[in-house]
C-alpha cells in the first residue's frame, strides 16, 4: 500500500508541474515550484526511552517570488512513518498527508550567492490499522532554516545551511489497547549540505543531506517561472 502511495504522489506532483507550466506561461506573477522526496530518521522521546523513526515524504511546493523581501509558500504531499519501535503499534506503518505553510525571504540575492531565510509549520496526519489495534499520529513541526547557495559555476552549485526547529506528535492508539502518548523531539540545532545543478530554462535538480532534526537525504526537482 505505502508503494502504491508513493508512486500516486509522484504522478501528482509531475502532472502538478505540468499544469503549473502551463498556467505560468502566461503572464502571471513569478512562481518557484518543486517536487521534493525524501527519507529521514529521528530520535523521538517518550519521556522514557529513545524511539527511532523513520519518516518518508513525496510532495510538491511552492513559493510567490513577486517580491525578494517575504515569498509566502506552501509544501503538501504523502507521508508514511515506520520503525517507531512501540509494541502496540508494532507492523503497522502510518500513511497520510502533510501540509506546511512557510514565509521565505532573500536576504541575500547575487548571482553568484544566494542566502534566504525560511520559517515553516509542518503538520503531517497519518494513520494505519491491522485486525486489533489502529494508530493515528499528529506531527506538528515548526523550523526555521538559513541556506546558502554558492555558484561554482554556470550550471553548478554548492548549497549549505542551518536549521533549528522541534518535533511534537500525539500517537492515538486503539482497539485491544487504548493510549494517548506524546512524542518529542526537543527543539534541535541541525545542518544540510548537497549540490545543486542548473537544467537550463530556470530549471533545477538537487541532493540535500540533512543532519540534526532529521538525518537522511532529499531529492527535489524545481523550475522557477
């Protein structure tokens, strides 16, 4: 099921691509757009032990560029979590949705450097069930990142950032067992760092590492209209 999923948003998110060129080749109002994929692990806490989880995404976002100084955005997509090492929930793989409005700003904006600055709310909702037990998890994550973009050449860049931000999820466990219990990840200072590679017609292609709230990799393809 989380496969099956999995590709769905990647159609999603091509065919949102292709719509969003289309409408952009009009004259509209600049627009940067993107597919992102990622995989990234946590350390969550339920105040008693260290709980290892994984967390998937496949989504598109989205950013209003009419102005450099503050470029309201939007990210949404699929999310499943697994590895939660909980023995109610053990088998079960949550599958959802998540959402996360974001404000951005170009602090710096040069050809060959490039800083913004990024605040977001993340709130993710996923569920899952098997013949005796069901579990709801509601993520909320707000973050702030700092990323520089270096240009090393015409069509490559260097990208390097900071991020600082914290982790609360409620997991709603019911059927032959009910419990509420709330995970954490205190608020954490963590970093990224990948290489960008210009496609031409203001087209994008990128691999982040991350490290710090979430350690893993993501995948994005962007065009700015």
């Amino acid at each position: 099921m989380g496969k099956k999923l999995y590709r769905l948003s990647l159609v999603f998110g091509l065919f949102a691509l292709s719509v969003t060129r289309v409408i952009a080749e009009s004259p509209t109002e600049p627009l940067d757009f993107g597919l992102h994929l990622s995989r990234l692990t946590t350390e969550l806490s339920d105040n008693q032990r260290a709980i290892h989880t994984v967390v998937r995404r496949a989504g598109i976002a989205s950013f209003d560029m009419t102005t450099r100084s503050l470029q309201p955005g939007i990210a949404l997509g699929y999310a499943s979590i697994s590895d939660t090492s909980q023995p109610l929930s053990a088998g079960l793989e949550p599958q959802g949705f998540y959402i996360a409005p974001a404000l951005r700003s170009a602090v710096i904006n040069t050809r060959p450097f490039t800083v913004t600055l990024t605040g977001s709310y993340l709130y993710q909702h996923t569920r899952d069930s098997n013949a005796t037990q069901s579990v709801t998890m509601e993520w909320h994550q707000p973050q702030l990142d700092l990323d520089a973009l270096w240009r090393l050449s015409e069509r490559a860049g260097l990208t390097v950032g900071g991020q600082y931000g914290r982790i609360d999820i409620d997991e709603k466990i019911s059927g032959a067992v009910n419990q509420t219990i709330t995970l954490k990840r205190r608020a954490t200072l963590g970093s990224r760092a990948g290489l960008e590679f210009d496609l031409g017609n203001d087209g994008q292609v990128g691999l982040l590492l991350h490290r710090g709230i979430g350690d893993g990799v993501e995948i994005y393809f962007q065009r700015r209209f």
